[in-house]
C-alpha cells in the first residue's frame, strides 16, 4: 500500500468519525428540544397553516382528474389499437 492510499483511508475514516459526531450531535439536540412531543406539537402547528380547498374546488379538482385520465386511457388505447392494426398489417398476422 503506497501513501496516497494511506493518506486517502486516513481522510476517509476522518469523514466517517466526523459524520458520526455531527448525527450523535443531532440525536442529542432532538432529545433536549423535547423529541416527540415538540415534534408532534410543531406538526400541529403547521397543520393550522394549511389552507384546504372547499367542498366546490375539491369537487372541480376531482372532475378534472377524473376527465383527464380518461382522455389520456382513451388516446392511450387508440393508440395500442392502432399499432396493433399496424403490426398485424406488417406481420400479416390473423386471429
């Protein structure tokens, strides 16, 4: 083993011990913030943030979904169809 790759084992066992300490730093400071209690707490807070849609724009959302995936499956079928007319023409293929 030469000294660049020492060097390098070196440097790269630094980063290891040095990632270590900084997840055992996050882990400890999770602990003193309260762990899951201040987590769920500031889950609730942010829920009271959201904006949630009416009953009319979530209607209007779900017909415009609803109509989209059925334009989109009927221009995909088409198009399966198609090819396989396509495919049966070249091939001279009869079911």
């Amino acid at each position: 083993m030469d000294e660049k790759e020492k060097q390098q084992r070196a440097e790269d066992k630094a980063k290891r011990a040095k990632r270590a300490a900084a997840a055992s730093a996050a882990q400890q400071q999770n602990k003193k913030n309260g762990g899951l209690k201040a987590y769920f707490k500031g889950v609730r807070t942010e829920m009271k943030k959201v904006v949630w849609p009416t009953r009319k724009e979530t209607i209007a959302y779900t017909v415009i979904v609803l109509v989209t995936c059925i334009a989109f499956g009927l221009l995909f079928w088409g198009f399966d169809t198609g090819f396989l007319a396509l495919l049966k023409a070249t091939l001279n293929i009869t079911l």
